[in-house]
C-alpha cells in the first residue's frame, strides 16, 4: 500500500551537508511514523533517526546535534537535513514507515524504500 522514494544522497566532503527526502504514496502518510536508517559496508543496519506520527523525534547518539529529520505531512515527505558530516556517515540511508507503536497489537505492514547512498570523503 505504501511505496517510498529516497532522493539526496551524493558525495561530499567531511563538514559538508546534504538533505534527503523520502516521498511516500499509496496510504495516509500522516499514519505512519517515519525514520531514517543507514548501512554501511559490512555492517548491521541502524536506526539515524525517527519521527512520530505526532512530530516527537529522537536520534542516535552518534548524528545528535548534527542531523534532523522533519515531516511535511502535505507533501507526503520526510527529510533528513545532515550537517557537520562525518566519514563514518557514509552509509546507504533508507527511508521506514512503520505504521505501530512499539508494544502494541498490530497488523500493519511496514515498507522500506530501496536506499539512497552518501558517502562523506575525508
């Protein structure tokens, strides 16, 4: 029901910035509590950072300070505004919509889009 399309990733170097964006179709948009996760080479794919349906945000300890991510609940897109960029940012960044609050009954489907790759050069 919901598909995802991440945009904005590139190559830039250490200190710089990008914004990625995460366009969302075929459900309510508004119900879905989006987050931003990134993998890098060889490595296990973690949560960046996450907003709720009702705008409360909360971020990794490692990008705290340094990236947002915001919702445009108009346009059906998420951002996430990374600043201060590090090496060990560069990762492929993916966009989530889960549709259940942890710890709740729920049947909801959750959907991934396909990625967006940053890599920040030292």
């Amino acid at each position: 029901q919901v598909q995802l399309v991440e945009s904005g990733g590139g190559l830039v170097q250490a200190g710089g910035s990008l914004r990625l964006s995460c366009t969302a179709s075929g459900s309510i948009f508004s119900n879905y509590d989006m987050g931003w996760y990134r993998q890098a080479p060889g490595k296990q794919r973690e949560l960046v950072a996450a907003i709720t349906t009702g705008g409360s945000t909360n971020y990794a300890d490692s990008v705290k300070g340094r990236f947002a991510i915001s919702r445009d609940n108009d346009k059906n897109t998420a951002y996430l505004q990374m600043n201060s960029l590090k090496p060990e940012d560069t990762a492929t960044y993916y966009c989530h919509a889960d549709p259940c609050p942890p710890g709740t009954i729920c049947y909801g489907a959750d959907y991934w889009g396909t990625g967006t790759l940053v890599t920040v050069s030292s």
